[in-house]
C-alpha cells in the first residue's frame, strides 16, 4: 500500500487524498499520464517520459501542466517518502473539475496532478526464460494511440480477454497490421533483422522501444521500422514485447501457435541482457 500521493502541490495520506466527483479525468477520461520506473531508487528515462507526457498534454490542448522540473522533483519526493526501492510512479494529469460539459472550461480550472509509487520488483527471470503466450485482437482504438491518453477502454478489455485466455499480453491488430500490445510494443526478428511498427499514430512510441532499438543498433543489429502483418509474425524467429514494467519479454506463443522454435531466441536474449546491463550501470 502506498503510504502518501502527491495531489496538486500536497503530499497527502493515500486514504485522505480526494479529487471531485466531477473532475474531468473521472467523467470524461479527459487526461494524459505516464508511468516511470525506478530501479534501486533512480529513475529510469525520466526526462523522455516528461518529455512524453508534455507532448501528450499538448497533443489534447491541456494547459497548465507544471514545469518538466517541478513534476520531476515531485516525483522524486513522492518514490522517496513511501520508502521505495525498485518502484514504479505512475503520474496523471487531467484538465481538472468542472460541472459536466464536453468542451473545455475555462482557463482558471486548474490541471489536476496526481502521482503514486509502489514497490514492484524487476520481472521475474524465470518468466523472461520461459516466454509468455500473448493472444491477437482486432485494434479497435482511435487514431491517436501515439497520445498517453488515461482513456484506456480498448486496452483494458482487450488485455482481460488476454488474461481470461491465460495469455500475458493482447496483441492489437489494424487492418492486418500489428500495431503493439494492450500494454507494451510488439517486436519480431526475422533472421538478422529487427522489425517493429513505426512510431506513428497507431502506436504509443515507448520509452522502453526506443532504448531497446537504440540498443539493437548498438549490437549492429539491424533495425527497420516497418509496418507488418500476422502472416510474416507467423514465419518469425523471435517476438518480444516491451514496457517500462515488464522490460524485454520474449513472447513464445501467439494464439497458441509457438513463434519460431518456441523458446526464447538469441536475439531478444542479447538485447534482455543489454538492458539488464544498462539498469546494473544506473
Ligand atoms: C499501448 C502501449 N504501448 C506501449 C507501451 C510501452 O511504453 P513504455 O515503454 O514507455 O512503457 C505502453 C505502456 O504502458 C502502452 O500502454
């Protein structure tokens, strides 16, 4: 249980923190947030997820978002004062309390700013030498999943429909393209080369994705982001999955039929462990 959040500029008591029933975040999804993982207690990539979470806000037009410093600080305090370790802080920001109305209010409402961080460990490595199952759904999102929006409906029933499959992840597809997971970007490796869905509107670029590729291309391994379909999926070598919770995950069956030879490849173990080395280094 996390013992204080950060609520508007106030540290509080998780059971006192409180926002009004009409905050346009509850009645609307009328927000942006970003999650941020620490690593014996330093941030991981802080200023590319502050980075983000800036262009999110301006991509809805949401004014008044605190400075890249102040969030930063606030952040910093907030994984502090709950004794956190290796943590995650998750960070909302939505454009405050109004009576219910769609367009925005006026410029006085204030942005509401929320943060909270638990304690989670690193992925279990077990897991990660395993492989998990991940299942395919029709990508039924708008056309602006590059924005961190809090309206996460589709995600949230696509990855239970996961979940009740006993899969890990739900794998979006568009018009026969594979976009990402409910939760996480999608890679394949197809014999030397690294494939994953350019960062445009139908996907969220991840924090995680860009420093995976930017490891592959350390590695010289080589990197084309390019768009593809379950078809070329099915003659891959190796897929995997990332995200600022769950890292580099090697993904071993989708809808139940193993990818490659079924087992984790060494492409994705190469760069698993370049990320492992990376955190070791923070
Ligand atoms: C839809 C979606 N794609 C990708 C990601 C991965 O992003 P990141 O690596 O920044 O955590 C997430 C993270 O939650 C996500 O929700």
């Amino acid at each position: 249980m996390s013992k204080v959040v950060y609520l508007n500029g106030s540290f509080v008591d998780y059971a006192e923190a409180v926002v009004p029933v009409e905050d346009r975040g509850f009645v609307f999804a009328d927000g942006v947030y970003e999650v941020i993982r620490f690593y014996g207690g330093k941030p991981f990539a802080a200023e590319e997820h502050l980075a983000r979470l800036r262009r999110s806000a301006e991509a809805i037009k949401l004014d008044g978002l605190p400075s890249t410093q102040e969030l930063m600080e606030a952040a910093l305090e907030t994984v502090d004062r709950n004794g956190c370790v290796n943590a995650t802080l998750y960070l909302q920001v939505t454009r405050g309390p109004a009576p219910r109305k769609h367009e925005f209010p006026a410029s006085e409402v204030p942005v509401t700013v929320f943060m909270i961080a638990r304690e989670v460990p690193r992925p279990d490595a077990e897991r990660v030498n395993r492989g998990v199952a991940c299942i395919t759904v029709p990508d039924i999102r708008w056309h602006r999943c590059d924005i961190k929006s809090i309206a996460l409906l589709p995600n949230v029933l696509a990855k239970q429909q996961a979940a009740e499959a006993g899969a890990a992840e739900a794998i979006f597809v568009r018009d026969g393209i594979v976009t990402e997971g409910g939760s996480s970007n999608f890679f394949m490796v197809r014999g030397e080369c690294l494939f994953t869905h350019p960062a445009d509107e139908h996907i969220l670029a991840g924090i995680t994705r860009d420093y995976v590729l930017s490891l592959a291309r350390k590695l010289q391994i080589e990197v084309r982001e390019e768009t593809f379909g379950m078809s070329e999926v099915e003659n891959a070598d190796e897929v995997f999955i990332t995200s600022t919770g769950i890292e580099v995950l090697p993904v071993t069956t989708i809808d139940g039929k193993p990818v490659g030879n079924g087992v984790p490849g060494p492409v994705t173990k190469r760069l698993w462990q370049a990320f492992d080395d990376s955190i070791s280094k923070l």
